[in-house]
C-alpha cells in the first residue's frame, strides 16, 4: 500500500470556505442645532455633507444649525442635505450628531436603539443622563474616546492645538486693550523687550501656545513636572526653550518678570493648583493670565469661570481670562476641524456595512463607545457613577 502525507477524511472532496463580501450601509444622519449655552461649532461642514451625499448617504439637519459656524442652510441644501424646521423630526434620525451632549429633553425624542456621536464631557453630566439612554438602548460614542491608528485621540487633540494657539493671540489683545491693558506689542521689535511668556503644561495645549507664542517673536518659558512632554515639546518645536519642572521658587521668579501667563495643565479628576494667590499677587500690573485649564478647574487659584460676553475680570491688578471651551471662540475653525476627523469615520462605517460591523474591524472607533445598545461599556463612567458596566471586548468581537 503507497505512503501518502493524507488521511482517507482529508482526501475527500471539501466545501470551500469563501469570504463573505461586506454589504454597504447607507446612513442616514441628523443633525440637530446646537441649544447648549455658548456651542457654536457643527459636527460636519457643507463640503463633508457633499461626500456623504455623493456616496448615497441620508443627511436631515435643523434650519440654522450652522449659522452660528458662518454656514448658511443653503450652502448644505446646495450639498445635499435636507433642511427642516422640525426638531423633533432630526431626531427621529437613526444617527445624530451633535458637538455638546445632548439634554435629557433631546433623548426623549431620540428613537430606541439610535446611534449617538457626540461629546460626552463627563465632568458635566449626572446619573440620569446615562440612566436615560440606557433605557432607550442607546449605542454613544464620544468625540474624546475615539483612538486614531496611533493610539492618540484625535479630536481631543486637534481642539487642544486651537486651545493652544487661540490662548496666546486671546492674550495678545488684551494686552493692547485701551480700557485695562498695558498697550504692549506681543512680537519682537528692534531695539524693543520681547514679550515675556509662561506656559505652565507642556501638553498639546502648552506646545502649540509656546508654538504661537515663538512664532510672535516672544521670550518662552514652558514648566511641567513631566520631564518626558518637556523633551517631546522641545523636538516638537526644534529649537530650544527654557523649560523647567514646577519648583515653587522658579516658578515664582518667572510670574514675577512675565507679560502672559498661560494655564495648561491637566489632571485625572481635577486639574492641580499650581500658582497661588500669592504668586499671582507679585506678577506685573497689567499681565494677563489666560487659564485654558479652568474647564477642569483652573490652575491658577484665582481664576473664576467667565463667558465668551463677558470673558475677563481682574485680581491683584492681573487680566483674567478664564472661558471654558475655547475652540467655541474660533467656531468655523473647530468645526471644520471636528468635520476633518468625523466624516472618514462615518464614511468607513457605511463601508463597513453599519456599525457593528465597523466595531468589529476598527479599534479606535470601538474605544470610543461608552453605551451599547443601551450596556454601559465604560469602566470610569461606571466607576465615577456607580453604575454597572461591561467590557465591551466581550460584547463586540
């Protein structure tokens, strides 16, 4: 009997295993008007409802939602999109978009099972927003959550790098303000002080200040306890800048001698003080701290929240800025930052054939679910609010 390498089983004819081919999905989005206080930036802008339309994909958005972002309703009815009058009826939509989070009024007229990307800002929300879309089985993703191929988060990134950039020229005109500041030129001119900067974080937020900051022909001093985002940050920028970790005393001699201050830390709950009353107390009459940090608490102890109307105040003779959200500022910048990442993300959905499929293939865009199908899968929205969770690993594979 011949030798063969095959058993009698394998030798029968076998069913050959094909790959199924993914069926496209097409979207179909709404996109409500922004009724949060001081929102004025739109998820997607008229050119990115163009691809979406172009590629046979549903958009259904509330008259003037983008006015507010420099886009008229006709430049999206030009794109394809259908304009209604009707909240209600946006948000009937089986996906929406929003920037803010939506209210609890707003997910009650949300359909079951509708799928959500919006910001979560956890920071602001209570038990009875999760407790909400849980009943209605909602599937939300957040912009901050969503992981890009590098393991950065994209958004939270790109509205860090406007942060950054809008501190220092925010500062900028308020050193030239007739009524309070100290008529000062933030650039370098011959035979003139430049203008003296202090970063305190060296984050995205930070690197783009002392980016913007150089850029103007100012002296720069960025300090973090991070000696690893120190030295990234002087990569970043390829030229040297005084940096230094936070010691009291050089921190101190720093605030004393500098025309702008500029507030970039982050912390895990609460952003930590690092410049105190007294600190502030010795600065230049005049200078102006601009506290980006304030939307996790400020990290200056004298920073208090103020408004895009009425934005500054001053303490101990020093010009306040201390707006929370920034980027609302620069509206038409942000959105069409916030539109850049989202809209490959809802085309690579609808290529995926919907989005469990698209769960399933792409790991960034799974990190950023934090309910679904009405599951919390968010171990620190769980944790921060007593509320059960699952790993979504085990529900999506």
């Amino acid at each position: 009997m011949p030798l063969t390498p095959f058993s009698p089983e394998q030798l029968i004819p076998q069913e050959e295993k094909l790959e199924i081919a993914r069926h496209k999905s097409e979207l179909f989005i709404g996109i409500p008007k922004e009724t949060s206080y001081q929102e004025r930036r739109i998820c997607l802008t008229p050119d990115a409802v163009n691809s979406l339309t172009s590629h046979g994909h549903r958009v259904m958005m509330e008259a003037g939602a983008g006015l507010s972002s420099s886009y008229t309703d006709n430049e999206y009815r030009d794109a394809g999109a259908e304009i209604t009058n009707d909240t209600q009826k946006v948000f009937s939509c089986p996906m929406l978009l929003k920037v803010e989070p939506p209210t609890m009024a707003e997910i009650e007229m949300m359909q079951a099972g509708t799928i959500l990307i919006s910001a979560l800002q956890i920071k602001t929300r209570k038990k009875e927003y999760f407790e909400a879309l849980s009943k209605k089985k909602i599937t939300a993703l957040a912009f901050e959550y969503i992981k890009d191929e590098d393991g950065s988060y994209p958004a939270v990134k790109s509205l860090s790098e406007i942060a950054g950039t809008a501190s220092i020229l925010i500062a900028a005109e308020l050193m030239i303000n007739n009524s309070f500041g100290k008529g000062l030129l933030f650039g370098n001119i011959n035979g003139v002080p430049p203008t003296d900067v202090v970063i305190i974080g060296a984050g995205t937020v930070g690197e783009f200040a002392a980016r913007t900051a150089i850029g103007l022909g100012a002296n720069v001093k960025v300090f973090d306890n991070s000696i690893t985002k120190l030295r990234r940050l002087q990569n970043n920028l390829s030229q040297r800048v005084f940096t230094s970790t936070i010691e009291p005393k050089a921190l101190q001699k720093a605030l004393r001698r500098c025309d702008v201050a500029i507030g970039a830390m982050r912390g895990k709950d609460r952003c930590p003080v690092v410049v105190t009353e007294g600190m502030v107390d010795l600065m230049k009459k005049g200078a102006v701290i601009v506290d980006v940090s304030i939307d996790t608490g400020g990290c200056f102890e004298t920073s208090e929240i103020t408004t895009h109307e009425k934005p500054t105040f001053i303490k101990n003779d020093v010009i306040h800025y201390c707006v929370p959200n920034i980027p609302s500022r620069y509206s038409k910048t942000a959105s069409l930052s916030i539109s850049n990442i989202i809209m490959p993300y809802l085309l690579q959905i609808a290529e995926d054939g919907g989005m469990e499929n698209a769960l399933r293939l792409s790991k960034g865009l799974k990190n950023g679910v934090y309910y679904y199908h009405g599951i919390l899968t968010n171990k620190s929205i769980g944790d921060w609010f007593h509320l059960p969770d699952s790993d979504i690993n085990l529900i999506v594979f």
